[in-house]
C-alpha cells in the first residue's frame, strides 16, 4: 500500500491497525456509527536533552526462530539508530531482552547519556524494574542491561503494542534473516518501517480497539 502523495513510502500489509486507519480515514464525510469502537494511539517524544529507544521481540512460535529489533529517536522524532538482530531459536522474553540490551549498547556507543526506554511488554518491564519476579535464565540478560542502565540515566515503560508499530518491522526482519542489521539514516530503512516512521513522525498514530 502506498500514501498518497508519498510513492516511496509503501506501508505494506502489517500491521493490521494502520490499514484500518487509511480506511477510517478514506471515510471522511460518510456518516456511520462503527461498531467496534478505536482510540489512537501515539507515540510521545522524550524530553529535550533525551533520547527514546523503542524495542521489540519477534519469534516465529514459542520456542522457534526469534529476533529483535529497537529504533531510537530524538525530541523532534528524529532517527540516531535502527537495528535488527537474529537470536536464533529461543523464547521470546529472552528475545525481548536481548533486544533492550542491544539497544542500551548501540546508545551507550552513540553516546546517548538520557534514554526513555519502550517495549510493549509488561511482563519484562517489570522484571527489568523489579516488579515482577524473575527466572534465573533471564539473569544474564537483565544484568547486562542494569550494566548499561548504570552508565546513562535510563526509564523503562511498557505501552502498547499499537505504539511499537514501526520498531515491529525491524524485529520481524531480525527474526525472519537471522541477519544483524544497523541502520544510521532514515533513507536506509526497510521500505515498510521507513513509512511508518513517517506517520509516526508527522503524529498520524494508530488505531487501538477499544475493549
């Protein structure tokens, strides 16, 4: 699917939600009640001075091939970085891990002192914060991401998976190549997450059904 207006931007055929929104959108003027009922979701920038990293997990079953994925931006929603990576088979909280552990290293590189960090898992958010309990086959992981939460100021946040939609581009490629991939500027991103990036940039959102 290309945006009007944008032929080099193609949003493809995932996620589901950003299609319902161009078809919401398509709508306008027509008078009609939906039946399901959508909030918006969208992602917020960081506070000048800090930067926001957006990671996510991809695994084809549990345990099968996974992968991981982040995107970090700017307070002007600017691209710093864009990774992908293979995991091989494992599960996928370790996947969700490693991917937030890749990313504190990429920013730790660049080095980004201030970093929101983003995941749209709860369950490993809370293990990294000390909510929720933890396995002892996670302590690898999450030691290396407290070593890297040491040299920066670093928050940890669970949001929606419909806020992660770009960074789940990323993840998936990860999962599907088995191929570590870095990305440094907007115009090498895959097609797909180059345009939702973009609605992401210009605060387009996505739709999130409400329950």
């Amino acid at each position: 699917m290309l945006l009007r207006g944008y032929p080099n931007l193609y949003l493809g055929h995932h996620p589901p939600h950003i299609l319902v929104a161009f078809s919401v959108l398509s709508c306008s003027g027509a008078s009609f009640k939906p039946r399901v009922q959508f909030r918006v979701v969208r992602r917020i920038p960081p506070p000048a001075g800090w930067y926001k990293l957006n990671t996510d997990e991809s695994a084809l079953g549990n345990p099968h091939p996974s992968g991981g994925g982040g995107i970090c931006r700017n307070e002007s929603r600017e691209l710093i970085f864009a990774f992908s990576r293979g995991y091989g088979v494992g599960p996928n909280n370790a996947a969700e891990l490693r991917a937030i552990s890749d990313g504190l290293s990429l920013c730790t590189s660049s080095g980004l002192k201030a970093v929101e960090v983003e995941t749209d898992s709860r369950l490993v958010v809370g293990m990294i914060n000390g909510v929720s309990l933890s396995s002892s086959k996670w302590k690898l992981w999450l030691n290396q991401i407290a070593n890297s939460s040491h040299s920066s100021s670093s928050i940890f946040r669970a949001i929606f998976r419909e806020g992660n939609a770009p960074v789940d581009t990323v993840a998936r490629l990860g999962s599907s190549s088995q191929v570590n991939v870095n990305y440094s500027a907007t115009k090498d991103l895959p097609r797909v997450t180059l345009g939702l990036t973009f609605l992401d940039k210009v605060g387009l959102g996505s739709l999130r059904e409400c329950r």
